[in-house]
C-alpha cells in the first residue's frame, strides 16, 4: 500500500490514544474521522508495525447490555450501557473481537431493507482501530460455515477486518457411557472451506479459536478430552486464544499454557484471554487474581511465549466493577513498554 496508508493508520492509532487521555482537539478528530471513513472504501491496507505492548493488547466484544442477567444476580443493579467501541475507547486499546451472541448483531441478509446493516454500522464505529476479528462461530457455539461470507464482504469494505472467531468451537457431547467429549462446531473439512472462503478477502486473514483450561489439562477435576484430539486439527487456527473459565484456577496458568504448548505447532501464535468478570462464581475477578494474570500475560508477551493479550470484555465496565479500572490503570502504565 502507499505511504499514506501506514500514516493514515498510524494516526488513527495515535488520535485513539490521545482521546483516551483527552489531549485530541476536534479540529483534529474531525480530520482524522474523514481520513478513518475514506480509507473504508480500500480493499485491504498495510498492517502497522506492533512494536509496544498495547499494540498487541485486544478487547472481547458483545452487543451492549448481553450479560445484564449475570451481573444483576451478582448485585450489579441496572446493567451494562457499554459497546464494543466505547469499551476499547474506554481501555484504550487499539484491536477488537466483535462475537455474535443471542442473534446480535443481525445478520446482514435479515437486514437488507436497511441504508447500512448492522455489521456495517459496527464495522464504521471500528474504524479508528488497527484490527478488528469477527466471529462466525459465537458464543455458546452458534454460527455456521455461512458467516463467513459476510464477514469476507465486510473486510472487502474494511480494510482493518483481519480475521474470523470461533468461539465456544468446541461443544461438549454427552456419550451413551456418561462421558462428555469436546467436539468441533466445523469437521476438518469445514475448517477447509472457511480458508478458501477467506481467500477472497485479497488478504491474509487470520482464524482464531476459544481454547479453554478444562480441555486442555488431563488432571483438571472437570476435564473434557477432545474428538478428534486437538493436535490433529489444532495447525488449522492461527491464533489459539486460551481462556480460564473458572477464576481461581487463574494461578495454575503455567499448567495451562504448557499443556497448549505441547499440541500446538512450532511458532503458533497465541492470545491469552484474560476475563474481568467471573462468570462461574458471579462476581468481578479478585484484583490480586486480575494482577496475576496480567502480569503472567506481560511477561509472556516479552518472553515470545505469547503474542496477543485479550481483555473480556465491554459489557462489565461501566458497571464500577474493580477489576474493569484495574484493567484500565494497568493498560495505561504498561501499554507504552517495547516488545
């Protein structure tokens, strides 16, 4: 791509920060919005340098409001107004996943009635960002092979759209013994198809996947053993994204990682999902929890170990929730420092 291009993007990165800390004035944000809006219409761009630790730092989307019901029987009275672009105006990061959940954001072809659809309204907010990944696999698993059409179409008119989720790819099954297994949403041949569909992009674009603790570690009391084995199919994702569903077991992370290690081919990029909000015990993880995965995260994106940090997520925080101004007084005080 021209010179500009690399400019254009480098500035957006630089107003987004700048605007968090609240220095932007609006004559240049108004440019600068212009420039992000113009440069929508390309059909790919040149990926920016990431040579600090926020430039690899990303933040795990639904619509606003999805997980009310879970923070109102913690005590969080009224909910969540936050969306994904606020959240990463908020953090002040520069990369999104953006994961369909109860059917939101609408599907494009339920929307062509509309001046711009759903995804591309999302996709316009998205705009002063480096990187954007959306999901065809979301969450709890739903989503098809099909997604991947409109995700490739949005990336034709997005030129930051990089890749596709899955989340929640692999299901649990109950067998005829009692047994669970971990199965794949796709078959092998599934996972195929979506790489040739990305093709059309005109780009590389990246696959991503969810990966949790509970598959992965055999002695973990509540382990899931993958069918298929992960390591037969596990080279078809770029970026395995590894997440620790249940809070306390953050301080076993080496365990975690290591076992991912073990399956996961040579120089595999890697993204270590970090949540703020404790699903399964309902409440905001401990801060000395959120410091230990953070700073285990940092380290290991020092030491190459792993290349991505994911933040969960947008819908927890404006909710005054601790863990949420940790993330963010965290971000402020490390972002800055070389990779």
């Amino acid at each position: 791509m021209p010179d500009d291009t690399h400019q254009n993007r480098t500035s957006r990165r630089a107003f987004l920060g700048a605007a968090a800390a609240g220095a932007a004035s609006l004559t240049v944000s108004a440019a600068e919005g212009g420039a992000a809006e113009a440069k929508t219409a390309e059909p790919g761009a040149a990926r920016p340098v990431r040579s600090t630790v926020r430039d690899r730092l990303w933040l795990f989307c639904v619509a606003a409001g999805l997980d009310n019901d879970s923070f109102e029987k913690a005590g969080y009275r009224g909910g969540s107004r936050m969306t994904p672009a606020e959240g990463a105006f908020y953090l002040n990061v520069p990369n999104l996943l953006m994961i369909r959940s109860n059917d939101l954001p609408r599907l494009p072809g339920a929307e062509t009635w509309r001046v711009k659809t759903s995804f591309q309204q999302y996709a316009i907010s998205f705009a002063p960002l480096d990187r954007v990944v959306w999901s065809v696999i979301g969450s709890g698993g739903h989503g098809s092979l099909g997604e991947t059409n409109h995700v490739v179409a949005l990336a034709k008119e997005f030129p930051n759209i990089s890749g596709i989720y899955l989340d929640d790819f692999i299901r649990s099954e109950k067998q005829a013994d009692g047994r669970y297994v971990g199965r794949p949403a796709l078959s092998p041949d599934g996972l195929k198809q979506a790489r040739a569909k990305l093709q059309a992009a005109g780009r590389p674009m990246d696959i991503w996947v969810t990966l949790y603790r509970h598959h992965l570690v055999p002695t973990h009391p509540h382990h899931i053993p993958y069918d298929p084995p992960l390591a037969s199919f596990i080279d078809s994702f770029d970026v395995p994204c590894l997440w620790t569903w249940n809070a306390d077991e953050l301080p076993q992370l080496e365990e975690t990682l290591m076992a991912l290690e073990a399956v996961a081919p040579k120089k595999r990029r890697i993204a270590l999902g970090l949540y703020m909000w404790d699903y399964p015990n309902k409440r905001p993880v401990p801060l000395e929890l959120m410091q230990l995965q953070c700073e285990q995260g940092l380290n290991w994106l020092k030491e190459g170990r792993v290349q991505e940090l994911v933040f969960l997520g947008n819908t927890m925080l404006d909710l005054g929730a601790p863990s949420g101004a940790f993330s963010r007084e965290w971000i402020a005080k490390v972002g800055t420092q070389p990779i």
